[in-house]
C-alpha cells in the first residue's frame, strides 16, 4: 500500500509542468516547502524549463531573402558575372519572387548546399544575427570580453596562434566548415548548431570542468539582453505569449544555434595556386600537369612559395613533384599517400585516425573511441583524431589537434619518420607486415611536399564575412 502512494506521488511531481529557468515564482505546495528546508543540493539539480531548448511559434518568420550558393563549376556564367562575394538581389520594384542573396563560391569548393541539414534554408536576416552574435563579446561568458572571434579570429584564418586552449585542443579554422561531417577533433558534435551548447543542461554548465567548447547560462543572458529580442523573433517566428499576456523571445539553444551556423557556412575561401592549375586543366580536358603549375604561377606567388629567386619552370615541376608524390603517383616513392586520408576539396575525408599523436591510457581511451557509440568501438579510434583541413595552412599554425608541431616541414618530417608508432596506429599508416611503414622521402622530396601543401593555401576569406556588422 506505502509502495503505491510513493509511486502515485511521483507521478503527480512528474506530471507538473517544467518550472521556468530561473524566473517563476514558486508555489507554496508541501514538495516545495520540503525543497527549500535543503536548498544547496536540491537547486542544483531543479530541472531547466525545455523551453531553453526550443521554443514554439504563434507567429511565422518574416518573410525574408534567400541565400544561394553559386559555384564556377556549375554555374560559370551567372559565376563569371558576379563580381563580389556577397551579392544583393537586385531591386527589381515590386515582385513575388522571393529575393536572392547570391554567394560566389571559391574555385576549388564542392557545393556547400549539399552539406546543409535537410530542411535548413540560409536567410538574410538568420545569417545577419549569426554574425553579430559571432562578433558580440557580452553574451559567451558571464564576464564580457570574450566572443567566437576572440579565438576564431577572422585575420588569423579564423583561429589562432595558441597551441591549446586549456582542453589540449588547437583552435581549428572555421574556414570552409560547411563541409565538416563532425564538429571538434574527436568528432563529439555532428551539427554546427551544436558547438556552443549541446544538451539541455549544458544551460545550466558545470563550472568545475575543464574547457570543452560548451558555454552555459547563453541563454539566459541573451533573453537578458531586449535589444536581441525583436531580430530573433523577426527571423525565427514570435513565440507563443506568456499566460499573463507578455510577449516572449524566441531565443532558445535552437535558435541561437541556427543562427550562428548559418553565418558559419557562408565562411568560404578557396581559388589557391594548386586550385587554378586544376581548373586550368580541367578545361584543356587532361590530366594535371607541369604546364599548369607555370601558368597560374604570378609573380606574387613566388614570395608565399618562399622560392623568391627560382625560375618559373623549375617551380612549376617542384609543385608537380609535390603533387605526385602527395598522391602516391611518383613510382619510387610509393609509400607516400598523403590522399588517402586528405582527399575531396578540403583535403579531409572526414575520418578519424591515429597518427601517434595522444597518449591515451587504459580505461580513459582518448580520441574518437570516447564518443562512438557502444558496439562500434574499434582499438583504431583510440586516439584517432578528424583529419583536418590542408587549405589556409600558412594561417593556421601550430599544426595537428594539440598545436604540438609549429610548421610544415616538420609535419611533413612525422609522416616521413612513419608517424609515431604506436599499438593504434591506423593501418593505412602501415606496411604489409602491419610495422610503422617509413616513407622514404629525400630532402627534396620533403621541400616539394611542403611547397604543395603551401600552394593549397588559397585567398583570403572575403573582407565581408571578416567584420562586425555595421550597427
Ligand atoms: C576560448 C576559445 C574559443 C572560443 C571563445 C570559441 N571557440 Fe570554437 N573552438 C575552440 C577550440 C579549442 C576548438 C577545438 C575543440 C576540440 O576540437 O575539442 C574549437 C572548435 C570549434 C568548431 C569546430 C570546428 C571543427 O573543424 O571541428 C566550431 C564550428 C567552433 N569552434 C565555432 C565556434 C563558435 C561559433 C564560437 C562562438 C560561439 C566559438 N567557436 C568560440 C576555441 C574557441
Ligand atoms: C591515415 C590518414 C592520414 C594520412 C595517410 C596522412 N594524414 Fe595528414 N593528417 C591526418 C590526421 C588524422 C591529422 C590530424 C592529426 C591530429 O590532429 O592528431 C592530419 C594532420 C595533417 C596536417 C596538419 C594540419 C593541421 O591543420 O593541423 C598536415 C599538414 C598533414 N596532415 C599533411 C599530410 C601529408 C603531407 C601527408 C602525406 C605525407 C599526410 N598528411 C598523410 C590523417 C592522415
């Protein structure tokens, strides 16, 4: 009889509706009373209002203009006659047609909207709240002064020069992200929407932990903030009113995630050396060759290749030397199979592998193992990390997920040495005899690979994605 009235009552506290996140007034009920008599541990674990989460709608979005990617390949006449990154519809006085927002994607870039979640349409208005949360410093934190730009730095290739940030993990670039299938190094997130909070009690955070890219209390602050109030609800649609009438804001993990990952996907840079002699030879319809390199190579360029006082044709064949051996094409140097893991047009095939680089112990399996699910775990994702992107390279020192190594040449040196032995190491860093395969490489073989991951660099991601917004 005792067991049914505890499970009755349960069920009665289960059923109430969720308190709301820091601001109801509490009822007086027998329950709460109780919860008051030992406030330290019991406010700590009142559950969040899942209105933090998501929020829904009475009122629709405004309507608002779209953004559409526009790619050389496919499009080359509507590319060739955009003269700017950005592009504003152009007025065309009163029309149906739902306004365009044109992006010229960078030579050398897959589609980006074949990367977007099902569903997600890219707005004007999503993507200029994105970015002015991108920029602003007085919503991350408690204390102001720090924003995405303070360790993703528009100048820096949108990272920065730190070799850890107190997790042991480098600040990666968000350059091209759009085309990450995994968000952090070992992989924890799968959306960009996801890289500031995750669940919903990272709204409420343990302070405690170390640094792991989730910010808590966001929510409450920017709810804080009235002046963020009317741009959410003008792109995400007005919340229901409260019961006494008053209006609320639709900021939610949901919406600022939305947000946020809107502006990150338009963050494209591409058109490098290696991405014009590619296209250079796609139009003669042939293979990559010599010629191509010498072609596209300005005069600027020799300064980046640090090859200021070489000859033209001397460092169009080093490239091309680069470029096979990179791809495994150069039949002396077999080993070297850079491609097999850096491939597709960020040279990242969105895998994770162990090169060595971690040092996990039994038990505490570091890397991609920690965050597979059970019945997936496999020895190689023991500290197996995403392979990163080879574009921007020159901007995004130090090099690997734990900023260990501060320049090419010596990465280039790891992989020459057989990358770090190690009982995980990933078989395709193996030879047939499952033993660390050594690559072989001269000096010169090494220069040439260096000078390749150099001409991957690529321009400068445009001047408009790089400031605040104007307000
Ligand atoms: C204190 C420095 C810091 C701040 C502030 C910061 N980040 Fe990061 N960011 C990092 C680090 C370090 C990583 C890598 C973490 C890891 O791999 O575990 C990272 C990773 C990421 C990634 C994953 C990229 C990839 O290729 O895996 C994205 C996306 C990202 N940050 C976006 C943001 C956004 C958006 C903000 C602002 C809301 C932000 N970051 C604020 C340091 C920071
Ligand atoms: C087995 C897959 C694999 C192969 C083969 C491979 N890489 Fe990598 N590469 C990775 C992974 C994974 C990382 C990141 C490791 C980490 O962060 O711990 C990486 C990191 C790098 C980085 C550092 C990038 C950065 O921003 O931190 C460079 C440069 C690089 N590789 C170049 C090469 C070259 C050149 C070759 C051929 C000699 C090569 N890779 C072969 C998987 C591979």
């Amino acid at each position: 009889m005792r067991g049914i009235a505890l499970a009755a009552l349960v069920v009665v506290t289960g059923c109430q509706p969720a308190e709301r996140y820091g601001s109801r007034p509490v009822h007086e009920t027998p329950a709460n009373k109780a919860a008051e008599a030992e406030p330290s541990t019991k406010a700590e674990s009142k559950p969040l209002d899942s209105e933090i989460q998501w929020i829904d709608i009475d009122e629709p979005p405004k309507p608002d203009a779209t953004i559409e990617f526009v790619r050389a390949e496919t499009k080359s006449e509507l590319w060739n006659k955009l003269t700017k990154f950005w592009n504003e519809p152009e007025a065309k006085g009163e029309t149906k047609e739902t306004p365009v927002v044109r992006i010229k994607v960078p030579l050398g870039l897959s589609d980006p909207r074949e990367y977007l979640p099902a569903g997600e349409t890219m707005t004007r208005g999503k993507w200029q709240l994105g970015q002015r949360l991108f920029f602003d410093d007085s919503w991350l934190e408690a204390k102001v002064g720090t924003s995405c730009a303070t360790c993703h730095q528009p100048n820096e290739g949108f990272a920065d020069h730190k070799h850890t940030h107190g997790d042991g993990f480098n600040a990666p670039t968000l350059i091209n992200c759009v085309f990450n299938r995994h968000q952090f190094a070992d992989g924890r997130a799968v959306l960009l929407e996801e890289v500031v909070q995750r669940t919903l009690e990272d709204e409420k955070g343990d302070l405690g932990k170390p640094f792991n890219h989730t910010w808590s209390g966001v929510i409450e602050r920017l709810r804080n903030k009235a002046n963020y109030h009317e741009e959410f609800n003008r792109v995400f649609g007005k919340p229901t009113r409260e019961e006494d009438g008053a209006e609320k804001a639709n900021i939610t993990q949901d919406t600022v995630g939305r947000a946020l990952a809107c502006y990150l996907r338009t963050i494209l840079a591409g058109d490098s050396l290696h991405d014009r002699a590619v296209e250079r030879a796609r139009k003669r319809g042939t293979a990559l060759q010599a010629e191509d390199y010498e072609a596209v190579l300005e005069d600027a360029a020799f300064v980046e290749l640090g090859r200021e006082k070489a000859k033209k044709p001397a460092v169009a064949a080093e490239l091309m030397h680069g470029y096979r051996l990179f791809h495994g094409l150069e039949k002396d140097r077999p080993l070297s199979n850079c491609y097999q893991c850096h491939t597709g047009c960020t040279f990242s095939d969105n895998e994770f592998h162990n090169l060595g680089i971690g040092g996990s112990r039994p038990g505490k399996e570091g890397g991609r193992f920690a965050w597979v699910p059970i019945g997936q775990k496999n020895r190689y994702w023991i500290d197996a990390y995403k392979t990163p992107t080879l574009r921007g390279l020159r901007r995004t020192s130090p090099y690997f997920h734990n900023g260990s190594v501060d320049s090419l040449l010596e990465v280039v040196e790891f992989y020459n040495s057989g990358a770090k032995r190690n009982n995980y190491l990933d078989p395709l860093l193996r030879g047939k005899d499952g033993k660390t395969r050594l690559l072989g490489c001269s000096a010169a073989d090494i220069d040439a690979l260096v000078l390749f991951l150099i001409s991957l660099n690529g321009r400068e991601v445009d001047e408009y994605l790089k400031l605040p917004p104007k307000r």
